[in-house]
C-alpha cells in the first residue's frame, strides 16, 4: 500500500519513541549527529553556515507550523548573536533527543512547537 507522506503526529511519536530509546543510553547515537549535521545544512538557505531568524521560518512554513518563528528563533539562538551554528545546533538536536525538561529550547527544534 503506497504511503501519502508521514504526518507531523506520526513524525511526532517517531521523535518520541526515538527519545525513549535515546534516553535510555543517556546520549545521542552518532547517527543523530549525522542527522542533524544534515538539517543544519537544510535549514542554512544562504549556505553562510549559520541559520537565521528568515531562513528557520521558511523551515517552519514548510512544515505547516502555526508556530510564531520569532518567538521560537528567539529560544533557539542560544548566544543571542542572531543566528544558530552548528556547535549551538549540536546542543539544540541533543536537548531535543535527551531532554527530560519539556521548557529546553531544543524541544523546540523540530516543529517550533512542543
């Protein structure tokens, strides 16, 4: 049966279940560093190696996020230099993969929602 795409719930629990796993070992596999290397680079439109405030709404925008980028941006520029780099990705991804604390600005990472 062909599938009609993943929805943002199915993406969703996927994350979830994924984090259970990943919490469990305490630590992100290296295969999510990968991963989120690859999103950094997604995310970065200009290809400056950073992500701006305009280039993670887009990211927003095209998932149907009702989100206010801002808002969000605002949580996820760890060093208020007005754009996230990698090391600050890096953070971001493994607070949103490990994080028990549901207000770590990584949980916002994904869906600009938690």
């Amino acid at each position: 049966e062909a599938s009609e795409g993943v929805s943002l719930e199915q993406f969703s629990s996927f994350c979830d279940q994924i984090g259970s796993e990943i919490r469990a070992g305490a630590v992100p596999p290296h295969w999510a560093f990968d991963f989120c290397a690859c999103m950094h680079q997604t995310l970065d439109v200009s290809g400056d190696g950073t992500v701006c405030a305009d280039e993670y709404a887009l990211w927003l925008r095209a998932i149907g996020s009702k989100a206010n980028a801002d808002d969000v941006f605002g949580k996820l520029d760890l060093n208020g230099d007005g754009s996230v780099d990698h090391d600050e990705m890096i953070l971001l991804f493994s607070q949103f993969m490990c994080s028990e604390e549901p207000k770590d600005p990584g949980n916002y990472l994904l869906t600009g929602e938690l």
